[in-house]
C-alpha cells in the first residue's frame, strides 16, 4: 500500500477539561508526514495561559469525581479506556505511522501495546497498597498509598503513543490527573487518546493535552506550582532543564534519558541468531530509540566475520514507504534530524572510523522531500571517538573489537549514559559476571529485547532517575503516608 495524501490537513485544538479547547494564542503548527513532507495536520499552539487552565481543570478534577472513586471503579474506567483503544487500534496505527514515519506493522504492534498496558494497569489498581508494620508502642502502625496530585507527562517524538501510555496509565491506576505535554512533531496520537479516555469514562480533566514549544509549555509545567509531579522521556540536557525548573517547588521528577547502548558480542555467541536481532536493535525506528545497541563490541576472533556478516545484511535492509509490506525501515522524523545523523557519519570518517556501507542512493520513487536514508556501519572505531561517544540517534552502528572480558566491561562502561544492553555468550557463568558489570539499567543475554511491560524500565548515570513500566512505576505516581493508631 503506498503512502496516501490527505486532502486537507486536520486541525487540532487543545484538549483542557474534558473538550477541545482552542488556543490563548490564537496559533497553529503544522505537523507533517516525514515520508513525504506533506503537513498532514495544523494543531493549535498552547502557551502559558493554557498550561495554566489546564493544570487548574486537572486539579479540580482529582478533588472531585475522579478522587472520590473507589479503586475498583477507577479499574472499570481504565479497562473500559483499553477496550475503546482495541477498537481505534488501526486508526491509531495509521496515525502513527503518518505522523512519525514508523512501518505500519511496528504502529499496528505499538496500538496492541497501548491497550495491554492500560489493561495491566487496570488490573494493578487493587493490588497496590499499603501494609502493616509493628513498632514499638501499643498500637497499629499501617501506611497508605496516596495520589501524589496533578502530574504533567512530557513524552517524546519517537515512540509517542507507547511513552504517552507508559506513563499516563500508572498515574491513572494510582488516582492521579494529567496534563500531557506532546512532542511538536508528533502531537496526534496524544490527542486522540484524550478523546478515547473520555469514550472510555474518564472524568472530565483527569486527562488534559496541551501541545506546544517545551521552553514555553513544557517548562511551563516544570515551574506550574500546582503540578506535584514530573515525568519527562527525552532529551538528557532538557531532562536537566526540566530538574531545574521543578527544583523551586520540590516536584517529584522522574527522567528517562538518552542512551548510548552497548551490544557485546563474545566468540562463543550464535552469530547468525546475533547479528540478525542486532539489525533490529539498533536500526529498528530508523535508530531513533534511546535503547539503540549502537555500540556493538566483538571479541577479535570473531570481528571481521561480525563486521562481514552485519554489512552484508545492513546493505539488503528495505528502506522505503512505511506503508507499504516489506518495509523494514521508513524514514527518520524530520529532514533536520535526517541532516543531523549525515552529519554524524562524515564526522565520523573524519575521526577515522571506517564506513563499511551507508550514505548510498536511495530506492527509486520515494519523494524527495521525504526523511530517508540508508543505514550505516562504521568499523575500527575508536572507544573515545564522538561518533562512539554520542547518542547519534539515527541508524548508525560502530562496531569496536575487544580480547578479554574485563576489556568488553569496560568498553561497555566507557559512556555517560547506562540505559540498556545486549550480551551474547553461551557461557552463562560470563554471561551473569558481565550482566552485574555493566552498568545499566536493563540487560539483555542472547536478546536484542529488554523492555517488557512487566518489568522495570529506566537507566543508570546520565540515562535518567526512576523506574517505568512493571509495578514499579507505580511507585512514581503514589505517596506513602505513614498513620499510628494508639491503642491507650
């Protein structure tokens, strides 16, 4: 199926208590298709005056229907919310993939995933709680789990329909209310759901979108001093921007950062089973995933038949229309983070690194304006390179060779950031010494795979603060108050 043109691009308004609200400012953005450049929406531009209604609608709301409902009402709401999503699931695919450039099929998988998080987190309402603790004095000592109040949710361009969900479903299990902060590129899939959640039976201004530019409404939530809570996936130097806005009201902040993964490769390791689920680890969404093994280190026995093997397969990878069956990888977000990525590699060739494919001219018949290119796999890499260092965030692999286990280790944790990994090794006792060594947040052994709904998700170092997804994230959307009842 090719890529299909709109006849007239949407426009959007704010979604601030319940409705679509337009605009204090009176402006719009336009939001375009990276496929093709085509503006495929106008949405209406929030600023100050809207973050403002917007977080006073959602307070209003926590301390009416929404905090007055009881834990197994508030359940009925979430999986009423997951069952509207089942049914808007091919809507919501198409959107996406419009919106970001993604494959359908990862858009398809990525709706599913939307409805079961909503649906697990339904199902955690009533078994998240407090306990009971003896203490010293005559009496009863138990704690409660309390809503922390109104939580903004600042959610990136690269995977915004899942981010949206990862995080505005705890906070809804836990009683919460939301103001949701939308990338600039990619705000329709947020404002949809708002829709959705109000299918669904969710109270008017427990869920609030309002889209526009983060120094105006995303620090703008960061300072708001009615918001309690912060919950931010992007950028590091944003994410410390936002740390500092919320440090004068003491928000709680929680952070999901960038990332510069590691994917360590020993000479025991299935390599055809490796370097097919490498393909995918770190150019799956075009390399736009802070969870990107961009770093592959390979013991040198092995190195140059990795190298060969994982060129060879780069070089077949389809890139094209995301659209269209068979598309392994559509186009990056934008021609400037397209332009970006270029630059990347020819910095790069200029440090030494050697390009073993990438940079090549692109199938036939897609449109000039579209954000594609071609995978890239540098090898002789040199660990303090910048193109080693930095999060590239774009399709770009550097493969580096290593002799011992104590120099994979290393290698590994020669980086600011800690988000994920991969290692492969039949060994399993190097695989449980190298797992506890490396220092991040989330592992992987013979998988390229380390984020599941159930578990928790977050990073080490410059990667960010707090756990997602799992129980845990039920911990960053609850207060723990501790209450003694005597006994005399």
């Amino acid at each position: 199926m090719a890529t299909k043109t709109l006849d007239a691009p949407l426009e959007t308004q704010l979604w601030i208590g319940g409705k679509k609200t337009k605009s204090s400012t009176g402006k719009a953005f336009p939001v375009t298709n990276p496929a093709t450049g085509e503006v495929i929406a106008k949405v209406a531009e929030g600023g100050a005056q809207d973050v403002d209604l917007a977080v006073k609608a959602a307070l209003r709301a926590a301390e009416g229907p929404w905090g007055k409902m009881s834990p197994r009402q508030r359940a009925r709401v979430l999986f009423n919310v997951a069952a509207r999503v089942r049914d808007a699931a091919e809507e919501l695919a198409q959107l996406e993939t419009k919106n970001t450039g993604k494959t359908l099929a990862d858009s398809r998988d990525e709706a599913a995933g939307v409805a079961d998080t909503l649906e697990y987190y339904a199902g955690a309402v009533s078994k998240y709680f407090g306990e009971t603790i003896p203490v010293g004095n005559p009496g009863l000592e138990f704690t409660l789990r309390q809503p922390v109040g109104v939580c903004a949710l600042i959610v990136p361009w690269n995977y915004p329909m899942t981010i949206t969900t990862w995080k505005l479903a705890p906070a809804l299990a836990c009683g919460n209310t939301v103001v949701i902060k939308p990338a600039s590129w990619t705000p329709l899939s947020a404002l949809r759901l708002a829709e959705l959640c109000a299918e669904g039976g969710v109270p008017e201004g427990v869920v609030n979108v309002v889209a526009g530019p983060g120094g105006v409404v995303g620090e703008g939530l960061a300072s708001h001093p009615l918001v309690r809570k912060i919950s931010f996936t992007g950028e590091t130097g944003t994410g410390a921007r936002i740390t500092k806005a919320a440090a004068d009201s003491i928000k709680r902040v929680s952070l999901e950062l960038g990332g510069k993964s590691p994917n360590i490769v020993f000479d025991d390791a299935d390599l055809d089973l490796c370097v097919e689920k490498s393909i995918g680890s770190v150019f799956g969404n075009a390399g736009q995933d802070c969870c990107a093994r961009s770093r592959a280190i390979v013991h040198h026995k092995i190195y140059d038949k990795f190298l060969a093997d994982i060129t060879a397969r780069t070089k077949k990878m389809v890139v094209g229309d995301p659209l269209s069956k068979g598309t392994e990888m559509g186009p990056m977000i934008s021609l400037k983070q397209r332009d970006s990525v270029r630059g990347h590699v020819e910095l790069g060739q200029k440090e030494g690194a050697r390009l073993t494919c990438g940079a090549e001219a692109l199938p036939s018949g897609l449109p000039k304006a579209g954000a594609y290119i071609r995978p890239a796999v540098f090898a002789d890499a040199k660990p303090k390179m910048k193109v080693v260092q930095e999060e590239i965030f774009g399709p770009v692999l550097c493969v580096l060779p290593f002799k011992t286990e104590e120099e994979a280790v290393a290698l590994a944790n020669d980086s600011p950031y800690g988000l994920s990994g991969s290692l492969w090794t039949r060994d399993v006792g190097r695989a449980l010494r190298v797992a506890k060594a490396v220092q991040t947040g989330n592992m992987s052994v013979n998988s390229s795979t380390s984020v599941y709904l159930e578990a928790p998700f977050g990073g080490f170092k410059t990667s960010g603060l707090g756990r997602e997804l799992g129980m845990k994230a039920m911990d960053l959307y609850s207060e723990v108050k501790s209450v003694f009842i005597s006994e005399a």
